[in-house]
C-alpha cells in the first residue's frame, strides 16, 4: 500500500496542544482504546479502556542490524527477558503525537549502525468520522495504520488480547483463525488474515465494568503479513528473536490471563538494499483493522414492544465477514471522507476561536461518537447513546442536549436520530407523567423505560431540552445549516456496496447518503420536512409546554441537569431554560399551522421573560443569581445560548438593536414573524453576563456558579458562545490552559476544578462523555439563522468587559437581603 505521506504530514502538524489522553480507537461505548499518560512515551503505560481499565495492545519495531527492539506501543517488552544474547531491548527517539478530528498518531525514529541511516514509524490511528456516509458511521471499526520511511530494514509486531471482549478477566475467551476474500480481488494472495475472538459464553446486554460481555473482535490484518496466537511471553520474544511469526494458531481456550492469549500479526519492510554504504529512502504501510461486532446491539421498549435491535450496517452488507473486508478495502475512501470533515473543522474551528479551539473541537469529536451505537433501518435510523461514566443511563434527554451543537454542526440528521427513540416511546404511551422522561432505560444497553414513572426527576429540564432541540432540528431543516463536507463525494479507489435492497434508496452505490426530505434545506421541502416531523409529535411537544407553563417560571425544589450539585429551588438558569422552551413551542405551532397556540404560548413566554428578569438578575442588575431567593450568589447562565441559537435575539433586520430597556418583547425566528423589534431576551442581559463571567473567570476557567470553584466544560462553552470577544478569548485561553496542563489521565472531563492542578472535584469522575459536543456551540452558533445569531450579538464587540469588584457586589447584595422584605412570600 502506498502511504499518502503529505496529508500525513498535514495531520501530524495539525495540533499544538498537550492533552493527557489521547483517543485511539473509539467507535462506540464498547469499541474505546485510548493512550494513557499521553504527554510521555506511550511505551510507559498499556493502552486503556476510558474507565481507565487496562487493555491489552501493543506494537513493537526490531531492527536487524542492530539486533534491538524497541517497543512502541503498551508494554510488550516486560515479556522480554534482559540479557538475551540475540536481542537488546532499546527505546526509540519519540517524536510526539498529533491528532485531527478522525486521527491520531504517534511517530518516533529508530537508528542504525551508520550515521544517517535511520527509519522514521507513525502508527497512524483511524478512526473515521464520516458525516456524508452514515453508513460508514455505523461500522463499529477503526484503522490502525503504520507507516515506515527510511533505509533500514524493520520489522513490526502488534497484538491484542481478550480485554477487548471482556471486562471480566476470569472469563474464558475463545478464538478462531480465518483467510476472508477481500471485496476488490479474487487473487488467493489478496485474502485477508481475520482472528475472531469472543468470550466463550456470551451474555447478551451485560456488561461488566462498562465492558460489554458479548459480541466479537475482528483483528485484521493484510496476506503478506505473518500471524500467530498463544502465550503473550513467548510469541513477543520469538518475534524480539526472529523478527516474525511462525503463522501458527494455539487452539487451547483459556481465562484472559491464563498464560496470556494474544492475537499477533507481524511485518517486515526491506529498505536497506544491497547498497548499505549509502541512504535511499524507501515508504511503505501495512494497515490493521479492528471490528467489534454485536448483533444485537441494544434491547430498546419500542411502540410494538421490547425489541432486539439490529445493527444499522446490516441493512447494508448482511455478513460479518463481508463487511470486515469491504470495511479494510474501503480504507482510503474513509480516510478521505474523514479527512474532509476534519479539515473543515480545523478551518471553521480556528477562524471561530483559536489554534487551541481548533484542537479542542478535533480532540472533542471522537469522544461524542463514542458514546453511541447505530441502529435501525436506512428508511428509519436511530441512534442510540450511552451516559457514560456518570452513571450509564440510556439515552439520557439532558446528556444530549448538551451534546447537540455537535450533531448540527456535523449533520443535523445525526440529531433526528437521537431523538426518535426518545420520541417513539412516549408516543406509545408507555412513560405516565406528563412531563418528558429522563432517559429511556437506567442503563445501557437496555432501553426497557420506566413504566413506572421513576426515573431521575428533572421535569423542567428535560421539557426545556425537548422543546428547543426541536425548534433546533426544525430549523435546521428549514434553513441551509448544512456544512460542504455532508456533500463529500467518494475518491476513485471507492469500491461499491454489494447489491441488496434494503438499503437502496437512502444511499448511493457507494455508500455515500442519497438527497433526502432531510436535506432539502432552504427550499419549501425542506420546510415540509420539518412540519411533518413536528407535526407527528405535537402532542408531546404541547404537553410538555403545559408541563412548562405551570411549572418554569418558578421551579420547585428539583434536579436540574447539573445534578451533582443537588436539589435547588427557584433555579434562575434552570427557569430560563423552561422559558425559552415556551417561546420555542410557539415557533413549533407556527410551524405546524397552530396559530391560536403560537400567539398564546408567545404571549406566556413574553410575560414570563419579563418576570424571570424581575425575579433572576440581582438588584444592582451585575449579574443573574444562581436561585431567585439566593442573594449574594450568582450563576452561569448557560441557557441564553438557546435564546440567540434559536434566533430569537435576531430582529427583523438582522441584527440586535441598540441597548434599551431591560423588557424586551421578542421576535421569531427567520422564516417568520409578527414584526416585532425587540429581542426575545434583551441585550443587556448578555451584556451583564458577559462582563460577569471576565469578572470571576479563574485560572483554568469559568466556574459553574459561586458555590464551588469547579466547571463544567460544555457550558463554558455555550456561555462563552454569547459573550463578547474578549470574554470569549479568555475563556477560551483558560480551558486550553487546563487541556496542557491538568492531572486528569482520563479521557476529556467535563467536571474539573478551575484552580490547583485541575482535577476532578473530589470523588466525581466524569470521563469520556458525549456532552463534550457542547463544545461546538461556537460552530453550530454560527451557522443558525442563516449567520445571522452571530451578527445579532455584535454589539457585545463595542466596548471591553466593565470592571466589576466581585466581592463588593456579593456583599452588598446578601446586606440588602438582610432588610425586611416580601418579595418572595409567595415562594
């Protein structure tokens, strides 16, 4: 395989910043190695699961005319006895890593006896993320290619073991050795080198320490390569010996580390020639895949009952076998897609922010697919997602909302599919309040609901959520918020899908997502599209808002998604959220032809806004409070993001007006209107909280609000998404800061500490979570209303943040409180 070494080297000069972990191969909440410790040499610690559970992987390099090995990749040589009289353990000059959206990769040299002659490794991690082939989206497999240029001749070495298909280490895996045809050739010496591995008793939907218990691990590898299974020790010294494997297979099943059963390929490159005076540099790859199959993939209470669901790329290619060879073959088409969708990123995300935006939003975008598993049908695709970490709840309603600028930024029909399970089950009937339901299950994979009404109680919050990721979606159909890269085409060397009719239609030969309903934006079927699929769900959208009207203006003592925190009543930040969910059921009446209830529910939210004001913003008007009755406190208000991402701060032309009063009486979206010249929420609102948050920013950030010194980092970003530019930019350094130079060896946290070493807030350890899509507020911001939310808060640009004295405000608000007063008897 000819390696493309210029984007290569794109890639590998792609990212400046440092973080502790890196992702390596991450498809779904099953299918996620990651690189522990990353600031050091990934020789120094094994590779983990994101729990930060050990997984077995490693990759070694020996060079011949040394005679030394040296280890790449995990810690294979703790196999490798000392003094060995035909090898001699060394360690390479590590060159560092470099990551993109879809990629990471890890690039070290090794010398050799002459001066200049040296061979340069990147073992180049794919994993590709594809938003113009949802297809491809749903293979649970990712690329690790590895990538040789010198004048040395070098031998590679990689295996796995049975942690990939097991948390447990006294099960006992199993095993089998294969030769698969590859799709693009029929030649004998094209076949493809498959070990199966799987526990030897499955259990279906188990988990064990967040590891599944049942599917199996496809490890691939090309003909040419050599292969061999059995003890760990003995096949990494034969291969320290020999510098290959003897294409032998044990076939004793045992406990994952009973004499420890690996999984290895191996493959050696002639560079050096007969001419070893001098140095022609030679480039060669060989690529490894690995497929974590399940079928199926989750039990899901649909409309007609408990269903087990299918994996969505069965629709496409029905066998295991067949999709593992298309999946290898199609390796540059998909690296090219990938490489698309990352590209773009970089630019949108730099122009956005910054080189250390730009590297969050990439080192962000694996760990939100991770979270998920798609299922379905090409007619009717769901996409389901774990919580994972905080507690593993299914498909959790305020998990998503804070993941969802990501899905409209990389392609709103991701979105579609999040919410349909969500919206399919309570359609059924089978959930009894009457207020949106948490999550569909108290753990994934099981979506078997809650019958019973009693699950975790946030009413007002996931309401809020429903509401204005729907307006979101709607918009999003309506309006041209599709970026290019949805449109990519497939490259040359594509190979197409075998014929079968279930997916004809919603794909090309190729794979590639068909123009759709969906995708019809800005033009009258695309605003169809969304009236229909409002519309089909209009009686949750109204129940919901009843839900709303009684009961956001002045929340009970409740959950709101920031759970940790614990119960709070009259939550400032959560009120609005429930406000602005009222405003967005107007719009969706509107849309769906309900005039009488969008005037009504306009005029309800309209009055509440004026309220909330009255009741949320403290009484020197600096700053919201972080409850109504809570003087001396102050909040971040991360919820005027759905404010300006549902064009309610855009006015007829385009663009906020000039500072008025603190009553602003609304407008509607682009697309409609009933003339009105005032934003939905006034602009000194942002104002006042854009100032507040430069006040209290600390080292590595902007705290949740004034009881801890801890943040959460998707809403720092919807936060700093509506601030002004230099806010923004400061918020922004921070959390970039914290990336370089946290303790935290797990993959990105969006809990942690603004001060000290920026580590977890005592004993909570979120890790790996999907709501790290809310850092894409920037870019999802800056495609809704047609850019115009974007110039709508410009005026935040017009002058430096005020200066405020922080303590004095809070002092002097909790003495004011101190006076007799009745403001809140009715509370």
């Amino acid at each position: 395989m000819r390696p493309d070494f210029l984007a290569l080297a794109a890639v590998a000069g792609a990212s400046t910043l440092t973080p502790k972990v890196l992702p390596l191969i991450v498809r779904n909440p099953y299918l996620s190695t990651w690189l522990s410790d990353a600031r050091g040499a990934p020789w120094e610690h094994w590779p983990m699961f994101y729990t930060g559970a050990h997984v077995g992987f490693s990759v070694m390099a020996s060079v011949p005319e040394t005679g030394k090995v040296y280890p790449l990749l995990g810690r294979p040589h703790d196999s490798l006895p000392r003094g060995h009289g035909r090898y001699e353990v060394g360690y390479p000059e590590y060159l560092g890593a470099a990551f993109d959206a879809s990629t990471t990769n890890l690039t070290y040299q090794v010398s050799g006896r002459s001066p200049g002659h040296s061979v340069r490794l990147t073992l180049s991690f794919l994993s590709p993320i594809t938003p113009s082939s949802t297809f491809r989206q749903s293979i649970p497999a990712a690329y690790l290619t590895i990538f040789v240029e010198g004048c040395l001749d070098v031998n590679i070495y990689t295996d796995v073991n049975g942690e990939w298909v097991t948390g447990n280490r006294g099960n006992v895996v199993k095993w089998e050795y294969e030769k698969h045809n590859r799709s693009k050739s029929s030649r004998p010496d094209a076949a493809l080198k498959v070990f199966k591995v799987s526990r030897l008793h499955q259990q279906l939907f188990t988990e064990f320490a967040d590891r599944a218990e049942w599917g199996t691990l496809y490890f691939t590898g090309p003909a040419e390569a050599h292969h061999q299974c059995g003890t760990s020790a003995l096949l990494r010294k034969h291969f320290a010996e020999k510098g290959f494997l003897r294409n032998e297979v044990d076939t004793k099943f045992r406990r994952v580390m009973d004499q420890e059963p690996v999984f290895a390929f191996s493959r050696s490159f002639k560079f050096a020639g007969k001419q070893r005076a001098s140095c022609h540099r030679k480039e060669e790859s060989v690529t490894f895949t690995f497929a974590l199959v399940q079928d199926p993939v989750v039990q899901f209470a649909r409309a007609k009952g408990l269903t087990h669901m299918k994996p969505l790329w069965q629709s496409y290619i029905p066998h295991a076998d067949d999709l593992i060879g298309y999946h290898y073959d199609d390796f540059h088409t998909a690296a090219a897609l990938a490489r698309n969708y990352s590209d773009s990123l970089a630019l949108d995300a730099y122009n956005s922010g910054s080189q250390g935006y730009q590297d969050i939003a990439a080192l962000s975008a694996r760990q939100v697919l991770g979270a998920t598993q798609f299922s379905g049908t090409p007619e009717n695709p769901i996409l389901f997602l774990k919580e994972i970490s905080s507690n593993g709840n299914f498909q959790t309603v305020d998990v998503i909302f804070p993941a969802f600028p990501f899905f409209l930024y990389t392609n709103p029909k991701w979105l579609a599919y999040l919410l349909e399970p969500l919206l399919e089950h309570q359609l059924s009937g089978q959930y009894p309040n009457d207020y949106s339901m948490h999550d569909l299950g108290a753990h994934f994979p099981n979506a078997t609901g809650h019958a019973d009404g009693k699950d975790e109680y946030m009413p007002v919050e996931e309401c809020g959520n429903m509401l204005i990721m729907g307006l979101a979606l709607a918009n999003a159909l309506r309006y041209d918020t599709e970026p290019a890269f949805v449109r990519a085409r497939v490259v040359d060397s594509a190979a197409a899908l075998p014929s079968f009719p279930g997916w004809q239609g919603s794909a090309d030969n190729y794979g590639i997502d068909a123009p759709s309903s969906l995708e019809a934006a800005g033009s009258s079927t695309g605003h169809k599209a969304a009236e229909k699929w409002l519309t089909r769900s209009y009686k949750l959208w109204e129940q919901w808002t009843g839900y709303l009207v009684r009961e956001s203006l002045i929340p009970h003592n409740q959950l709101c998604t920031d759970d940790f925190a614990g119960w709070l009543a009259n939550q400032t930040n959560l009120a609005l959220k429930g406000i602005v969910g009222i405003r967005a059921m107007s719009e969706i009446a509107d849309l769906v032809g309900k005039d009488e209830d969008a005037k009504r529910y306009r005029d309800i939210a309209d009055e509440y806004i004026g309220k909330w004001q009255e009741y949320g913003i403290s009484r020197d008007r600096t700053h919201a409070k972080l409850a109504y009755t809570w003087y001396g406190s102050w909040t971040t208000i991360y919820n005027l993001y759905a404010d300006s991402l549902l064009c309610f701060h855009v006015t007829e032309g385009g663009e906020s007006p000039t500072l008025g009063s603190l009553q602003g009486d609304g407008q509607k979206p682009i697309g409609g209107g009933d003339g009105k010249k005032e934003p939905f929420i006034p602009d000194e609102v942002y104002q006042m909280q854009s100032n507040w948050y430069h006040a209290v920013l600390q080292k590595y950030g902007l705290p949740l609000d004034s009881r801890h010194l801890y943040t959460k980092s998707d809403w720092e970003f919807f936060a700093a998404a509506v601030t002004g530019e230099k806010t923004r930019s400061e918020i922004l350094t921070a959390v970039a800061g914290w990336v370089n130079e946290t303790v935290v060896n797990r993959p990105f946290t969006d809990l942690y500490e603004t001060e000290g070493n920026g580590n977890f807030p005592g004993n909570i350890r979120f890790m790996a979570r999907p709501v790290v899509g809310g850092h894409f507020a920037f870019l999802a911001l800056e495609r809704a209303c047609g850019g115009k939310a974007v110039e709508a808060l410009r005026f935040l640009n017009d002058k430096p943040p005020a200066a405020i004295d922080v303590d004095r405000v809070l002092q002097e608000e909790r003495h004011g409180a101190m006076a007799p007063n009745s403001e809140w008897d009715d509370l």
